[in-house]
C-alpha cells in the first residue's frame, strides 16, 4: 500500500494539451475513482501514473518519492486493462505467474502466491485453462489475480468492467469491492460508468477536458455539484437543469412562468442568468393549483419498481421526473410538479454553484 | 446448385493442373524421343530405377544420373542456408520495421521492391554487379586488390546465389512477419512492461510465441520457393561453375528441353518425384495454417 500525489500534472501531443495541470492526493488504502465523459484524460492520467505515458510537466510522487522519471517496470504498480491483456498463449497459472518470476521468486513462493489469489477470486478449477476457454468474467478475474499476487503499492484499473454484460458487469463490481475490503490497497479506478464510481469509490475525481472538477465523497458530489457540469454529469437519470432569470422580487422566471421560488441572495442583479437544478426524485406531483410548474408528458417509462416521467412546458428542456413504485400516468397528461425546496441547486452565470447552506 | 458455380474453374483448373500432370506420369512410365505419348513405348518403373541407380546416395558421382543427384544435393544446400537465412533475416527486419524509427515507410516501401521484380531482371541485375568486370569487382580493384572471380568460383557462385535469391525474396516473407508482429495488441506489452519483464524476456517469452504460427508460414513457404528455385540461378550461374549451382528444375528443364538428346521420360520422373516433395511440403503448411485458424 502507497499513497499517491500528483502535483501540476500537464499531457500534451504536439501543440495538443489533454490534462491541464492536475493537483491530486490519494492517501493510503483509498479506492478513488476517475469519473468523467470520453475524451476527458482520465485514462491518460491513469496512464500518467502507471508509467505508460510520460508527463509533459509536473511530479508524480508515490509514498513521498518522486517517480516522475521511473519507468514503469520499476514503480511497483499493478494495473488492470480494459482488454484484460492476457497472454494468451499461457495458462491461466503461467500468466499469474509471469510478473513473480520476473521478480526472481523461488517456484514455491510464486507456487503460494498464485493458488492463493486463484482461491480469493475462485479461480482455482480454471489454473491450466489457456484465456480464450475462459468467459468474460473468468478473465477480469484473471487480470485482476495477476495484479494481486505482486502485491503491489497501488492498483491501476482502466475501465475494467466495460467489456463485461450488464448482469457480470454488476457481479463483478460487488466482487470488486469486496476485494477491497479484504486487501485494503490503495485503488485508482477509471470508469465513465457513474454507477461504478457511486458505489465502489471513497472518494470521486470528476475530469472533463483535463481539469478536476470536483473530488468528494460520491455523496458530497451528488448532493453538492460545485458546478453545472457535475451537476449534470453524476446521476441517473441526470438532474434537471432549468435555465432561468432573476426577477426583482428575488424570485426565478423560467420560461414564460415565474415560478414561486426565492433565489438565495448572493448579490445578483434583477435579470441575471441562473440555472435552477434539482433531481428527478425530488420532484412531487401535486395539484396545478399548488404547483411551481405544469408539464405535459411526453414519455412514461415503468421500471417496475420505479416509473420515469419525462414532460415539458413552452420555452422549457425536458423535466425528468421519478415516482416510486408504478405509477399511472397516460401520455399528454398535464400534471403539475412541486420542486422540494431543500433539494434545489442553483447555478450562476458561469455555472458555478451558488452555496445557500 | 452451389457446384454449378464451381464448374468452371474446376473446368479450367483440371484442364491446366491435372491433366499436365497425368500427361506427366505417361511420360515418366514411357521411353524414347518421341514427342507424343501414343508414339511413347511403354517401360514401366525404367526411368525411376535408372534415376534412382546409385552406389552410394551420399556421392553423386556414383549415381547413374549423377547431374539429378548433384542437383538434389545442391537443391538441399541451396534450400537449408537459403530459408535459414531468409526467415532470420525477415524476422529481423520485420521487428526494426515493426519499431518507431524514422523514416519507417521509406525502409518497409525498400524493402518490399525487389519483390515486385521479375526473377530474371533480379538476376541480370546482380550479374552485372558480381560479373568479372562488373561493379563490385570494379570497386575492389578500385581499392587496389585483385579481381575475385565471384560467379566461377563454386563457393563463390553458390553464395551468391543464395544471396541473391534471399534479397530477392525477403521483402514478401518479411511483410508476412510484420503483419504477425502489427496483430499482437500494443496492451500485451504494456501489460508485460507493468510486470517488469526484461526486453529479452519480452521476445522469447511473448513475441515469439504469438508470432510463431506467421513464422511457421514463412518457412514452409519459404521451403517450397527455395525447393523450386530456377529462374534466378539459372540466368546468374547457368548452374556453373561446372555443376555447383545447379538445382533439380535446372536439370529437369535441361534433361527435357535444352540437351542434345531431349529425354521427356526421365524430366517427367524426376519432376514427380519433386511434385511428391512439393506436396508434402503443401500439406505441412496447409496443416500448420489451419492449426493457426483453429
């Protein structure tokens, strides 16, 4: 186990910058996950730290060491690729084996090693398989096997669960973090599942276009986007994002329709741009008259355990609203909506989030 | 219905391929000069026992039809240093161009050009650098030595001959390696960098094992060409000096075509017996290649 940081960390190919100068720290034993849309540098960066790339600017320092310059082989890191990256002409034994006799382990040790992490991830049927006799699931958790008998400082996963279907895909992120809990090290985890970095990580990095922007715990970025990329980006379905003025009378004008909402007074001027978010599931259907917004559906879609409705008003975007359980609703209804005060976000021109509370 | 569609090329095919070589086996079990084999006496297995009549199969001089025997002997020197050299050759520069090096497209565009040329061109090309009087020996008597009479020398003339064949060649089988080496996925060896493997590691241990059923390829292809080589030692050597660059075609060729007494019946033996040869080698990669499909 290691703790990792990364001090003004700057990626560019040729006149093109991807990461802009990234300040991270990860303590020791953390599970931290690189959230953010394609293209953001978040595999890049996990590249960065892995050695595969070098940096254009910046330090990489593991437990306080500067391994800026330290190729790969040398960091004591594991990593997990997308594609497993098996050998496939090895067994599943002589792939766990490799990386512990390029270490120059006695064949009892590598011998331990291996059946022990074969026994962990129940692997232990499947040692003389060749990759390909293996499922998709069977080979995530070779990769993984081969990772964990190095026992190295930091585990590297690069969106190791996209190539798995939705059921093994669920499965495995369970074993996941079950691994996590049983072994403790410090995992850096890349994903643009949400999902995944809900449920696996302490702490949630949000990239996009090669800057940070926002880490927390994956409830702090939830219930308090520092911006309206966050915002939007964390949840499904994401949060609806209203775009909107201030009135005169501290109150938000969406649309056509001055809803009865008092802004939180930070000193913007009547008329000043401002996004009103709040999420689908703290939205209430009540009564047009005790209504902030009247919406006509357009869409229902009934989840069984949960119904989606998707309506919209005149100059409006869709509004996202989740009731429990199965709802009734038929499509062109006029249903009004009551947004729960203590739930709202609020977004200035720049979108940057407006903190009441 | 779908051998309908199969017909015409099966027509053509056994028009041009099987019946050539059942006229063939006529000929081999037929004797004398004439040209049409219902002219032909018939004489049984008479042309491969008299091919096949040695004192000793290890020195050809011993052998009735010493000039096939020399050809044999020469054909298997030819082929073992030939394919040696080539497939060492290939996989070497298969892995520089496989690497980021300035100006890749240029080396792998060169190296692919000498297999766009006619066997012949490649030939003529190279006597006139290696003749008496030709560019090589002009620069080395240029720099003061003596001549080296390169292609009248027998150790000379098979060296070359060999050289030239390979430089010829190298570019097709060394396309065939790069295309094995480019389909290895670029994560394997990131993989194997996270494991900390040393570089010669890498290639024994991972390239060359992923890249083993292109090599096998290679050599049972290459085995085949080399088997069959003619053209280019012919027009480089004329299988000289004496007869210590000539190959089994030559002396087909020459036994049939070019001596005085044209001898259809033996050619046509010792073609068979080269056929047999040729398509042992055929299965052997055909089996290979499936093995690698499979």
């Amino acid at each position: 186990m290691a703790d990792l940081k990364l001090i003004d960390i700057k990626k560019s190919y040729g006149a093109a910058a991807i990461i802009h100068g990234v300040d991270l720290a990860i303590e020791d034993g953390e599970f931290v996950v690189f959230v953010g849309p394609s293209g953001c540098g978040k595999s890049t960066l996990l590249r960065i730290i892995a050695g595969l790339e070098q940096v254009s600017g910046g330090e990489i320092q593991i437990d306080g060491q500067s391994v800026t310059n330290v190729p790969a082989s040398d960091r004591g890191l594991a990593m997990v690729f997308q594609s497993y990256a098996l050998y496939p002409h090895m067994s599943v034994y002589k792939n766990m084996a490799f990386a512990l006799e390029n270490m120059g382990l006695g064949r009892n040790d590598i011998d331990q090693r291996v059946r022990r992490a074969a026994q962990m991830l129940r692997l232990t049927d499947y040692l003389d398989r060749k990759p390909k006799a293996l499922s998709g699931g069977q080979r995530q958790r070779v990769a993984i096997g081969r990772a964990i008998v190095r026992d190295p400082k930091i585990f590297l996963f690069d969106e190791p669960l996209s190539n798995l279907d939705a059921e093994l895909r669920v499965a495995t992120r369970k074993e996941l973090a079950a691994l996590h809990g049983e072994i403790g090290g410090t995992m850096i985890y890349v994903t643009h599942d949400q999902v995944e970095a809900m449920t696996l990580a302490d702490r949630i990095v949000v990239l996009r276009s090669g800057r940070i922007e926002q880490v927390g715990t994956p409830l702090e970025v939830y219930n308090r986007p520092v911006n309206l990329f966050v915002a939007g980006f964390i949840g499904s379905p994401r949060m609806n994002l209203l775009p909107g003025r201030t009135t005169s009378a501290g109150r938000i004008e969406i649309g056509d329709q001055a809803l009865p909402i008092e802004i939180p007074s930070m000193g913007q001027a009547a008329g000043s741009e401002i996004t009103l978010g709040v999420r689908p599931e703290c939205i209430d259907v009540v009564d047009e008259a005790q209504a902030d917004l009247v919406i006509t559906l357009d869409l229902i879609e009934q989840l069984g355990g949960e119904t989606y409705l998707y309506g919209s008003a005149p100059a409006l975007p869709q509004i996202t609203v989740r009731q429990d359980g199965q709802a009734r609703y038929e499509r062109n209804q006029r249903i009004g909506l009551h947004l729960k005060r203590e739930t709202l976000h609020f977004f200035d021109a720049d979108g940057n989030a407006i903190r009441i509370r | 219905m779908p051998y309908i569609f199969l017909l015409p090329n099966l027509l053509f095919f056994g028009l041009f391929v099987f019946v050539p070589i059942a006229i063939n086996f006529v000929y081999s079990i037929t004797g004398g000069p004439a040209l049409f084999p219902s002219d032909r006496p018939y004489v049984g297995a008479g042309q491969y026992t008299y091919l096949f009549e040695c004192g000793s199969y290890v020195d050809p001089s011993t052998c009735r039809e010493d000039h096939f025997w020399r050809g044999v002997y020469n054909t298997l020197f030819f082929t073992f240093f030939q394919v040696a050299t080539m497939v060492g050759l290939s996989l070497l520069t298969a892995i520089v161009l496989n690497m980021k090096i300035r100006g890749r497209g240029f080396f792998r565009a060169v190296y692919f050009f000498p297999v766009l040329l006619s066997p012949v061109v490649v030939a003529l090309i190279w006597k006139w650098i290696l003749q008496r009087d030709g560019l090589l020996n002009a620069a080395i008597t240029g720099l003061g030595s003596d001549r080296i009479l390169f292609l009248a020398e027998p150790g000379w003339a098979m060296f070359w001959a060999i050289f030239v064949s390979v430089w010829a060649h190298m570019g097709f089988y060394t396309l065939i390696l790069l295309a094995g080496l480019q389909a290895i996925p670029s994560d394997i060896y990131e993989a194997a960098e996270m494991d900390a493997t040393p570089r010669w590691r890498v290639f024994w241990r991972l390239t060359l094992p992923l890249l083993w059923p292109n090599l096998i390829v290679v050599v049972v292809l290459s085995l085949i060409r080399a088997v069959q080589t003619f053209d280019e030692v012919f027009v480089l050597t004329g299988g000289g000096p004496g007869t210590s660059t000539l190959m089994v075609v030559q002396y087909i060729y020459e036994t049939a075509f070019s001596n005085q007494v044209q001898n259809f019946g033996l050619a046509a033996a010792a073609s068979l017996v080269l056929g047999i040869v040729l398509f042992a080698l055929t299965l052997a990669q055909l089996a290979f290649t499936q093995r690698k499909s499979s």
